[in-house]
C-alpha cells in the first residue's frame, strides 16, 4: 500500500511539475498503478514461493539422510540437545523420543539445525493481496483527478491530491507501527518522509524535461 501510494503520487507530481493536463495524469496514474501492481503482487508471489520452494527442498534432503545417514543425524540431534544443558540419561530420552518419529525428527532438524520455518501463507495469496492493497492505496493520489474528469470541479487538483496523499501516508505510517510495535511517531515520520522526497524529485525532474524539451 505505501509503494502503491508513493509511487503513484510520484507520477502525478512528475506530471504535473511537467504542465501536463489532468487527462495525461490520469493515463500516466493508472498505468503506473496496475503496471506496477501486477509487477509487484508477481515478485511478492515469487518470492514467497521461492522461499517455500527452498524450505521443501531442505526437508527432503533431511528425510534422505535419516534414511541414509541415521547415525550421524542421530548424533546430531544428540549434540543440538547437548549444547541446550541437556545430558545423561535426560539427553538419551530425549533422542530416543525425537528419533521415533521422522516427520518430529525432520521438523526438529529443519528447525534446530537449519533455523528454516515453514512459510504459513500461500505464496498465491500473498501475491493478492499485495496488487491490492498497492492499486486501493495507490488510487488516493488520483482520486480528486478521476472526479474533475467526471464533473469538471473549479479547485486546484494537485494542491488536494497531496492533501489526500498525506493523509494516506499518515494512515500507512500508523498501521506499519502499530503491526510492527514500533514509535507511531516515528513510522508516520518516516512514510511521510518517504513520500514527499519522491514527489519532490518527480516533481523538479518533470519540471526540468518540460523546460528542456
């Protein structure tokens, strides 16, 4: 949602820093929105799956050398344990009990040894929902525009627009800090900071193609 709000509202500043009319906005806007958020919701899917792809790769390779190599993998599970303070006959229960099962052995193993969990969420619906959340927060900054086409208002298009942007910034910074329990302060500063250094470049440098060309 904030590449989607940052990188739109850079087109419209770009755009208008370039005297471009609000229908070249638009056209410009919502290709870079659904451009972008097909390319981005594709990396996150693929990245995810990467990451799932890798996990599976690593447990069957764990279930092969318990089939293959059971006395150094028991061993290793006895040298895991021994390292946590275990030992004596605790650490042989221990061994015994993880041992007797391979799917507990291998979970142990991935987990322990590898440090690898496995991803919960489906790489498919990851990929989702990041085009969403990127195209519904992306759509703010040309939200006054799409109205002005539809009825024509008398107001100054990209003075709102930034006020709307802002304010989706704002929003964006809160939930970031509030999901990863961070300074609200800092994480509204941050976004807002974030976005406005984009639109700022975008703007100079669309200013600077419009006098040059």
């Amino acid at each position: 949602g904030m590449d989607g709000s940052v990188t739109t509202f850079a087109v419209v500043a770009g755009a208008y820093g370039a005297s471009m009319d609000s229908s070249v906005v638009l056209i410009l806007g919502f290709a870079n929105l659904f451009a972008d958020g097909f390319a981005m919701s594709v990396g996150a899917f693929l990245s995810s799956k990467a990451t799932l792809d890798n996990y599976k790769k690593h447990r069957n390779i764990e279930y092969w050398e318990i089939e293959n190599k059971r006395e150094s993998e028991i061993e290793e599970i006895r040298d895991i344990y021994r390292k946590k303070g275990f030992e004596g006959a605790l650490l042989e229960q221990i061994v015994e009990v993880i041992t007797a099962d391979k799917d507990r052995w291998v979970d142990t193993m991935m987990k322990e040894e590898l440090e690898m969990l496995p991803e919960g969420k489906s790489p498919s619906m990851i990929g989702i929902a990041t085009m969403i959340s990127f195209i519904l927060i992306g759509l703010i900054p040309l939200m006054i525009f799409v109205l002005d086409f539809i009825t024509t208002l008398n107001v100054h298009l990209f003075t709102i627009s930034s006020v709307m942007t802002g304010i989706a910034f704002l929003l964006i910074g809160w939930f970031k800090a509030f999901v990863n329990q961070t300074s609200r302060l800092r994480g509204i500063l941050e976004t807002v900071l974030l976005g406005a250094s984009a639109a700022t470049v975008a703007f100079f440098v669309g200013r600077l193609l419009e006098s040059i060309i």
